[in-house]
C-alpha cells in the first residue's frame, strides 16, 4: 500500500535520502512520497474504471474530480477548474475522447494529459498526441505507468 | 470451520483463480488498494463490474440482434467492456473480448455472435468463482 507525507516540512527528511531511495516496490503499488498534493481531473464513462483510476490516484495523495462524460469534462475546464493530471478514455458519452481533448486543449489547459484506454491502433494513438494527449496508456492504469508520471508532475 | 482451515481455504481458492488464468496481476492491485479505510473495495468494486457489465450485454445482445448489424456500436461496447474487464484482472473475459473485437473489426457477424457466448460464457464463470471466493474470505475475515 502506497503512503503519501505531508509537502515541505518532510524536506528535511527528505535530504537523507538518495534520489532512489524514495522508491520502494511493494507487491504492485509502487512506494513513493509526494512533495506536493496534486489533483487531477478522470473522465471515464465506466464507473468501474472511473472507481479504481480514481482509488489509484488516491493512494498516491492526488486529489481527484471524476466526471462520466465529455461534456462535463469540458464545461469543468471552461470553469477554469485547474488540474495537474487529467485522464481521459477515448469512449465517452457525448463527445469521443478525441473531441473532448481537442476542445480542452483549445481552452488552453496546460497540464499533463493521459489517454487511458482499453486498446487502440497506432493511428488513433498517433491522433491524440498529435492534439496535446502526452502519454497514451493501455488500460487498466497501472502504478507502472502511473508512478513516473506522478513523479514528474510533482516535480521530482 | 476453524481459522487456519478457512484461511489455507481462502489461499488455495485464490491460488487456483490466478493458476486457472482466471485473474491476473491486476486482481492484485485492487487488493492492495484495500485497506482500513476502504475494506470491502475489492467486493465493491467486483459488484459495480457486474451491475456495469451485465447492462453492457444487454447493449450488446440488442446490438447483434438488430439489422443491420452496427459493428461501430458493436464495437465502442465492446471496447469498453474489455476495459472494464481488464481493469479488474477479469484475464480470460478480456480475452474474449479481445477476440470479439477482432470479428467486429472484420463485420463478421456470425464470429461476433459465437464469440459473443464465448464472452457470456467466462463473464459468468468468473462471476460464480468471485462470488464463492469473496464468500469464504468474509467468512474467514470473520473469524480473524
């Protein structure tokens, strides 16, 4: 099970260690400590995945908004919601997720972008990152995947 | 039944899942994202796959029955049951799905009807197993 510390005032702490040292393997779920307390954004039009990336996400610290369909996700954006991390499956009510990641790139969101999605050709992959996804993941999201990107975004 | 039988009871069914190819890693990680805090997050979550999965037939049932055959619907269901599937370590209902997939990418109709009851067939195997499994392991907890 993956456990998170409070940001700055573990720093000290945090200076004892190599930049390896931070990272332990647990059975799955990769150890690691966040710095910061980030969130991200998953829209997902199936709750059981909707739950676990959500439950995932959670278990790493992120503070997570989970929206089952394109339209919420955008008008969530258009809000000026902010977000690290958004995750987004390419099957969505509505809007497809190419659509919906088109028009929440056209607002001018920058932050990181995952495609997760159960599978996909290589030009439908090659289609997202054309439009701003940054990776694109085959589900289900994993701490693999997940950990380096978290890790990333917060800076480390 | 005593503890230790129960217990060696609850191992041996989850060996078998995971030997039979019935489950993969990622069954594991749901388990590890169970803890104090969220208990029963593996039978939840395993409930909330079947009440999705079960309506996702359903589409897909009258999807292969209507004419013609809307292998683009066929196949958007299709590609969300395989994630759903696989985001639980369903290993053997994925597969199917996945073979699924490649008839409908084909239109070949008769493929995805028959594949489609290979689908129906390992959803609901899995089904039976989790339920016994999840059972004996309440009981065990219980006892614990």
């Amino acid at each position: 099970m993956a456990h998170t510390l409070p940001s700055s005032d573990q720093s000290s702490d945090q200076d004892k260690w190599d930049s390896g040292g931070l990272e332990c393997k647990g059975q799955l779920l990769i150890k690691i400590v966040m710095r910061n307390r980030l969130t991200a954004l998953v829209v997902d039009g199936d709750t059981t995945c909707w739950v676990l990336e959500q439950e995932l996400l959670h278990s790493y610290g992120v503070q997570t908004l989970g929206v089952d369909n394109s339209r919420d996700a955008v008008d969530l954006i258009a809000s000026d919601a902010e977000f690290n991390l958004i995750i987004i499956e390419k099957i969505l009510p509505v809007l497809n997720g190419l659509e919906v990641t088109r028009q929440i790139c056209e607002i001018g969101v920058h932050c990181k972008m995952l495609e997760v999605t159960a599978c996909s050709g290589e030009s439908e992959r090659q289609a997202f990152l054309a439009i701003g996804v940054d990776v694109f993941i085959e589900k289900p999201l994993d701490p693999e995947h997940l950990v380096p990107i978290l890790r990333e975004v917060d800076g480390q | 039944m005593d503890r230790n039988r129960l217990h060696n009871q609850v191992a041996s069914m989850r060996r078998s899942l995971f030997d039979q190819g019935y489950l993969d890693d990622q069954f594991i990680q749901l388990e590890e994202l169970q803890d104090d805090t969220n208990p029963n997050f593996v039978q939840e979550v395993v409930t909330l796959f079947y009440n999705d999965s079960t309506r996702l037939i359903q589409n897909i049932e009258q999807a292969l029955n209507s004419r013609p055959i809307e292998f683009c619907k066929l196949d958007d269901y299709m590609h969300q049951f395989k994630g759903s599937s696989s985001s639980i370590g369903a290993k053997k209902v994925t597969n199917e799905c996945t073979a699924f997939r490649e008839y409908c990418n084909a239109e070949n109709a008769e493929g995805c009807i028959r594949s489609f009851q290979q689908v129906k067939q390992e959803h609901a195997i899995l089904k039976r197993k989790l339920e016994v499994y999840l059972q004996t392991v309440r009981q065990a907890s219980q006892t614990a």
